[in-house]
C-alpha cells in the first residue's frame, strides 16, 4: 500500500497548502498494491482489495467495500455501506450516497449451464464497465447498472435502479430511472419536467449560483 508522501495542491488564488498523508484507519483492510493519494481518509472497517487507486482528499466512509482494480478521482466521497465492484471508474468530485450498490454483470450465474462447476469471478466477457463522471451525485440506497455511465454533474435520486446511461446534468429517479430534470453543476434543478419529456431549454440562469444553460434535444450545453 502506498499512502503517498505529503504534496502540494494549488486552492483558489494559487495558494499553495500541504496536503497530509493519507488517513488510514487501523480496522480497515487494504489489500496490496493500492494507491490511496494525500489528504485521503478511510474509516472503519473499509476493505479495499488489489491494486484500486484512490485519488486525493477522497473519503471513504465505514465499512465500504470496493473491489479490485477499481479506478477512483479527486475528491471523491463514499458514505458508508457503499459497493464498489470492478470495473467501475469514478472520476473527480464525485458524491455516492450511503448504501449505493454498483454492478457489473446484466445475467450473473454462479455455476456453468450443468451445476457441476464454479464460474470464475474474475472479469470475462460477462464483466461490464460502469463510469461515473465528474461532479456527478448519486443517492443513497441507489443500484447502478453496467455497461453504462452517469454524465458530469448527473445526479440519481435515492433508492433508483440505473438500468441506462444518465446525460451531462441530468437528474433521474425511480425504477427504471427516467429524467425529471436539469439539474446545475451546483445541484439545484433548473429545469423540472415529467419523466422522460426532455424539454428544450432557451438560455436560462440558475437561481441559485446564476450559472446559465440551455437545452435541446435532452442535450445540456453550458454558457457559463
Ligand atoms: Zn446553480
């Protein structure tokens, strides 16, 4: 395992500040060949199997379990009880709520077609990524689907089941998830509509943080 050493991190301004090692705590089980970078913690009884990496000034909360050779970003938090299997790749600023499960087979067996014999676990034909993009939120309690991504700053509502890619800034919810609206790089919705509408947005501002966007075609183009 490497901790990785103290760094430097350019914050607004270009102030430079020190970044601390990564905190480990003692109950948790970190397997070999993971990279968990400075400014990192991780709680209790956290198991991180095999050569995963982990970006800096992440969070991972208690009793999470990711898989081996899982790729994780920047400023990444994991709540607790949360799934991780491999395959899955989580870029920068990403928020996965309590309980989240991820996926990565659509039709698991546990033994060949006549019972007698073990299907390996390792990745074969069957395995499919999942990527999650940066700023992207997703709910607590959420079932992420495979062979799909969640767009940058999407967000998925708690206890969804994501059974297909989430658009740049969508928000969906229920089962299966559908769109119900636009939402801001700062999470409030800025477009509210029926599931699946996909309404076209002329320029508008978030209320909120008065950055502005517009929509067609369910596609989101920021105006800054
Ligand atoms: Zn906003």
């Amino acid at each position: 395992m490497d901790s990785g050493k103290p760094t430097a991190n350019a914050l607004g301004g270009g102030v430079l500040i020190e970044l601390p090692p990564a905190r480990i705590h003692p109950t948790a089980l970190v397997e070999r060949d993971v990279r968990i970078g400075p400014g990192s913690s991780v709680w209790d009884n956290v198991h991180i199997r095999y050569s995963t990496t982990i970006g800096q000034e992440c969070i991972v909360g208690e009793k999470t379990h990711i898989s081996y050779e899982v790729v994780i970003g920047d400023r990444v938090k994991i709540n607790a009880f949360v799934y991780i299997c491999t395959a899955v790749t989580i870029e920068d600023g990403v928020m996965i709520s309590a309980g989240t499960i991820f996926t990565n087979d659509r039709f698991p067996r546990a033994t060949t077609s006549d019972l007698r014999e073990l299907r390996t676990s390792a990745p074969d034909e069957h395995t499919l990524p999942t990527l999650v993009k940066a700023g992207a939120t997703i709910g607590a309690g959420a079932i992420i689907g495979c062979g799909l991504s969640i767009g940058r700053f999407g967000m998925v509502g708690m206890g969804s089941v994501v059974t297909r890619t989430v658009p740049d800034f969508h928000l969906v919810v229920g089962n299966p998830a559908r769109t119900i609206a636009y939402v801001c790089r700062c999470g409030e919705p800025f477009a509210r509509f029926r599931p699946g509408e996909l309404p076209d947005v002329a320029p508008t501002a978030c209320h909120v943080c008065g950055l502005r966007y517009s929509a067609a075609a369910g596609a989101v183009s920021e105006l800054g």
